[in-house]
C-alpha cells in the first residue's frame, strides 16, 4: 500500500481539523525507507479514523516495531528528529494527542450539531444541497446460517464467504429529494456477468472489495459531482452544495476534494460520534440491507420450485447482476421520509412525530422463510440476530492489522477474478436476438393486459418496450436485394 506523498491528509481531534498543504513542505527530502513511512502512515491514519489519541512517543515505538517487522536499518532509532520530519513530509501538525472517548461521543456530537447547524445558517445552504455519504459492507448472497443451502455451501471445499462481500456506498439529500445513485465496489474488474450488458448503477472495483482514497474521488467527480449538478437543472435552482462525511481512512483530505469544484464543499464528523448523529448510519443503511434481503427471498421464492436441489441450483447462479438489481429496487423501497427524518439528530429541522422503523420488513421477511422447506431449521433469533445484522458493523473500508499492514507493502496491486463464478454468459455470447426479445416482449404484453394487476402506465411501458425491439429487429434484417425478385435463366 503506497501512498502518494503529494496528497493533503486531514485528522480531526474533538471536531477540529488539521490540515495539509496539497504539496511537500519546501526544503523536505524523499523519506529515506519509504516502505517504513507508509507502514507507519497508514497505521496512523487508521487509529486517528477510529479517535484513538496518539502521542510522538508512541508513533516512535510503531516506527520502531514496523522497521523491525520490515528488516530495516538496524541503526534506526527513531530520533526527534525522524519524527519532526515525518510530521513534515505528511503534512501533520499536531501529534500530542490526550483525552478523547473511544466511545460514542454524545457531547462532541451536539456540539458538531450545533456548530453545523450555525454554519448552514450563516452561509444559507439550500437543505436541497446538503448531503451525506457513508460505505457499508454487504454479504449479498449470504442466507441464515441454519439454512439447508448455508449449510451445503459451508460444507463445500474451498467455500468463502468473503466471496460474496461487496462495499455499496449510500448518498442523499437533506430533504429525501435526492438519492445519488448507488456506488457498489467489487472485486473483480471485469464480472462476466456484466458483459454486454447495463447495470443499474456505479460499479467500481478494489482487489479486496474496500473503499480507497482514488476511487473515493473518482465517485466525487464523476458521479456525485455531475448527479447534484444535474439534480439541480431538474428543479431549477442553484447554489453551493455541503457534504458531510465521517473521518474513515479512505476519504481524502478535504482540501483534495474542495479543490475539484469550488461549487462543492466536503466536511468531516468528528471521530466517534458517526453513529449518534450521521444521517446514513439513522436507520437508512439498515433499512436498506433488510429491504435487500426481502428482495433476496422474494426472488428465491419467486423463480424456483421448493424443493433443496432446486434451491440450491437457482442459488448458485446467482450473480453480481442479480445483487446489482436487487439493491436499486431495494433502494427505491426507502422512503423520503425516512432519508428526511434520519437528519434529525444532526440538523434539529423536522419534529419526529413517527420514529424511523427498519424493523417492518422483518414480520414479511420471516413470512417469506416459513414458506421455503431449506429454511425449516431457522429460528427467529438466527434470522434477526445473526443473518439481518450479520454485516452491520463493516464499515466499508479496511482495518489492517500490524501483520497486514506489513504484508501489503509486498503485495502486488493485481485486480483479482471472480471466483466459481457462475452465468448464463459464455464466450461470445450475446444474450437473446432483438427477434427474440420482440416475441417474449409480445407474448408478455398479451399476457399483461389480462390481468387484474394492469394499469395503462405499465402497459405502455411494455409496449414501448416491445416496439424498441421491433424496431432493432427491422434494423437488422437485410434488405433485400431487387434481383431476387426476377428469376434469372
């Protein structure tokens, strides 16, 4: 893991901000062991994430550790002078660091409330363009443990759960008006599942499925960034846009990301108080891992007959399409009022007269699981207890530990593949003909229009839907030549 040594840092000690300047400090030199600088830089980013207080005198000790763990110099000491020179090259300025709760901060969270609030007022921020943006990991195919399937797949040689681990990074509005696509990051670079195909949302990818620094920027510029801009030509208003984000490791400095658009300005929570008073993490993302996972069992239920084989056959072909499009329908499930009152513990702006409930879907999900025989052995707190909350404490980036920290200098940055990956794509194949799709879309729509369910929206949808393959059809066929029309002797 190395890092760019011309990039800002931020760390934020009881809600303030200590910045670096974009480039090196004049005068500075190139860190002599740079593997020993990154070990050292990232581990002290990850405790400064976590509101860990740290003082010179242990980042000497971790230096002292990592440059034995690294074979280094054995003459290295990690002098006051070393130290005044890595505060230099990183752009840090305080290091003496006492007093912070590892804890939920309640008192730094009103307090950060407060302080925003007074902000939003004096620069009159438009509610519309105030937003939050938090990552989460998601287990997209894992099923209740005591599940016949979870059992066969935990049996199997070589099973991974990590496998089926994806980061899905949520984003919205103030008012609920707004909801940014979804990010989702995966580990393989190219899914075969993907090809030829358009998937639903942004879909980037990290060799373990974490979210960094330059894919974090990456997503401020080419999505969050044109999204409000275009969010804002839709209702006809402009104005400077505020993101709030918390202090993980893999969110960049803001003085990086301010610098992109002087349109869009980010700040940072203090550290520790994300749970009490950011918006995503009020209910949002949790409603929205259980809307998915009611999603999962709708379509498990929906598409195969019940009986284990069958189950298990139909689970397996499961793909990063299917969770692609499970999540935005899920997504589109969370209601506006529900993004607009998770903002009320931080901006104070709507009285909550009905408290957010992500306990609703559970009644439908247990409903779903009594009707499938695989799940006969599944009890309620198996269900609630470990498979709904099975994900709830990733927090979409990575937390190495000193080992790991060590063994990733010497890692390859390699994209890894998909593994036992299974589709109904092979080589060279491009999904149905546009012949094909106007005859399936025909006989759908034929179908459709006699039952109850149907309404004329849905109907022209279909329709259009029918005609666009009717008209890729004709595009295709070739014309036919005027000869054919005389027989030649």
């Amino acid at each position: 893991m190395v890092h760019d040594k011309r990039k800002a840092i931020v760390y934020v000690h009881d809600g303030q901000q200590t910045y670096a300047t974009d480039d090196l400090p004049c005068g500075t030199e190139n860190p002599k062991t740079e593997l020993l600088e990154d070990a050292v830089f990232t581990w002290f980013m990850q405790n400064r994430a976590s509101g860990l207080p740290i003082s010179g005198l242990l980042l000497c000790e971790k230096a002292l550790y990592f440059n034995k763990k690294l074979g280094g110099d054995s003459s290295f000491v990690a002098s006051s002078g070393w130290m005044r020179n890595f505060k230099s090259r990183h752009g840090i300025r305080q290091i003496e660091i006492h007093g912070e709760k590892l804890s939920a901060n309640t008192t730094a969270a009103e307090s950060f409330s407060h302080n925003v609030q007074k902000y939003i007022k004096e620069n009159k921020f438009d509610m519309d363009f105030i937003y939050n943006a938090d990552e989460t990991g998601l287990n997209w195919k894992a099923l209740a443990s005591k599940s016949l399937v979870s059992q066969r797949e935990a049996a199997a040689p070589g099973y991974k759960l990590s496998k089926d681990r994806v980061i899905v990074m949520v984003c919205a509005n103030a008012t609920g008006t707004h909801k940014i696509p979804l990010l989702l990051i995966g580990k393989s670079k190219n899914p075969r599942c993907f090809k030829n195909v358009k998937i639903p949302l942004t879909y980037k990818s990290q060799k373990n499925a974490w979210m960094n620094a330059d894919l974090f920027i990456e997503w401020f510029q080419h999505t969050f960034v044109p999204e409000v801009k275009q969010f804002q030509q839709n209702i006809g208003k402009e104005g400077i846009v505020l993101l709030l984000l918390d202090n993980a490791p893999s969110h960049p400095s803001t003085e990086i990301l301010n610098a992109i658009n002087d349109k869009f300005e980010v700040k940072f929570f203090p550290p520790n108080v994300t749970s009490l008073i950011q918006p995503m993490d009020q209910s949002v993302i949790e409603t929205l891992k259980r809307l998915y996972r009611k999603e999962l069992m709708r379509r498990l239920l929906l598409d195969n007959q019940n009986d284990e084989e069958s189950f298990l056959s139909f689970y397996k072909k499961m793909n990063l399409k299917d969770c692609c499009y499970m999540l935005v329908g899920a997504r589109k499930c969370v209601q506006n009022c529900t993004l607009e009152r998770s903002w009320n513990k931080l901006l104070k702006q709507v009285e909550d007269t009905q408290n957010v409930e992500p306990n609703v879907e559970i009644a439908e999900i247990q409903e779903c699981i009594s009707q499938v025989h695989v799940f006969s052995d599944c009890d309620e707190e198996n269900i609630i207890s470990e498979w709904l909350l099975m994900d709830t404490n990733d927090p979409g980036y990575q937390i190495l530990s000193d080992d790991e920290i060590v063994r990733n200098l010497f890692e390859k940055d390699e994209t890894e593949e998909e593994e036992n990956e299974t589709d109904d794509l092979t080589e060279g194949e491009n999904g149905p003909s546009h012949s094909e799709a106007f005859d399936a879309l025909d006989l759908a729509f034929k179908w459709f229009e006699r039952q109850e369910e149907s309404n004329t929206t849905q109907l022209l949808q279909l329709r259009r839907l029918r005609d666009l393959a009717a008209l890729k059809r004709k595009s295709t066929m070739k014309q036919t030549k005027i000869s054919s029309f005389f027989k030649i002797k």
